[in-house]
C-alpha cells in the first residue's frame, strides 16, 4: 500500500508541472497578441499628444503676432518621436516612427495647419506632422537662423516664443530653448 501512495504523489507533481506550463503557454500567447496592440494604443496617444502640442504652439504663434513685444512660455513634454523647429524654412516638424498607422499611407491629410503624412516603411509607420509658417513669418532660434531638434526628455522642454516685430513685411517669431 506504501507503494501505491507514492506513485500517486508523483503523478500529482507531474500534473502540476504539466499544467503550470501549459498556464504559461497561454498567457505567452496572451501577451504575444496583446502587447504590440498596447504599444500601438500607447504610440497612438503620444502621437494625439503631440499634434496637440503642435496645436498649441500655434495657437500661441497666432496670439503674439498681433503685438510686437508679446513673449509666452510653453512647456514641451516629448516622450516618443522628435520636434524640429526649423528655423530657416519657417516650419515646426514632429517625427515619430511608429507600429500605429495615424493615416492611410502615402496621403497627406490636414488638420487645422498641421500637415500630417504617414510612410510606412515595411511594419513602420513614419509619421510627420508639420506646421509650414513659410512666407507668413520669419522665424529665428534664440536670434538667429538656425533648425534645433528636440529629441524624447524625460523633463519637459521649456520654449519661449516673442514677436520680434516687422522684417521684410514679415513678423520675425523668435524661440528660446530653456
């Protein structure tokens, strides 16, 4: 009878064993699914955040040019992608690579000011969104005609934008980094 027992004890081991990993199998298979569909809802709301960024720095752009002198200050959380303020071109680019698809790709859609246009690049989606300012104003970085490229911080970038006032019938928008 000692005999029996214990064959039964190991049988409940293997059992055991066998079921954990059949456990494992499947939440393998859960997060295998799962987590590309979190990183593309995660990336999704960056890419919101972003464009709303976007939103903002115009709005601002646009209630400081009617006064020359006006001066505001936005804080810039960039946490995926870069921001580029390109000074010589007169333009604001936002980047981010991305497995979500923001648009059908290869067609550049409006959203306010902001041009966006997605390229995919094998399961890639390349995302820019760009607000063109061209011929409008002319902008400068810190006084002077030069691009800066704000890369993901974990603490929020500081940006002040002023009116210059009149340069060759276009209002000069200065940015300062801080």
């Amino acid at each position: 009878m000692v005999e029996i027992y214990s064959n039964y004890k190991g049988q409940v081991w293997i059992e055991t064993v066998v079921y954990t990993l059949i456990a494992f199998a499947i939440l393998g298979a859960i997060l295998g699914f799962a987590k590309p569909k979190i990183e593309q809802l995660q990336d999704k709301s960056i890419i919101e955040q972003s464009i709303g960024m976007l939103e903002d720095i115009d709005a601002t752009i646009e209630e400081i040019q009617t006064v020359s002198g006006n001066k505001r200050g936005i804080e810039l959380a960039i946490k995926k992608g870069s921001l580029n303020i390109d000074a010589p071109n007169d333009q604001i680019i936002f980047e981010i690579e991305s497995q979500y698809a923001y648009s059908e790709p290869g067609i550049t859609i409006k959203k306010g000011s902001i041009e966006i246009y997605n390229n995919k690049i094998g399961k890639i989606n390349k995302i820019n969104a760009t607000v063109n300012y061209a011929g409008k104003y002319n902008f400068t970085l810190n006084d002077e005609d030069k691009s800066e490229l704000l890369a993901k911080s974990s603490a929020p970038y500081k940006l002040f934008i002023s009116n210059e006032g009149e340069e060759n019938n276009l209002i000069k928008i200065n940015f300062e980094l801080s």
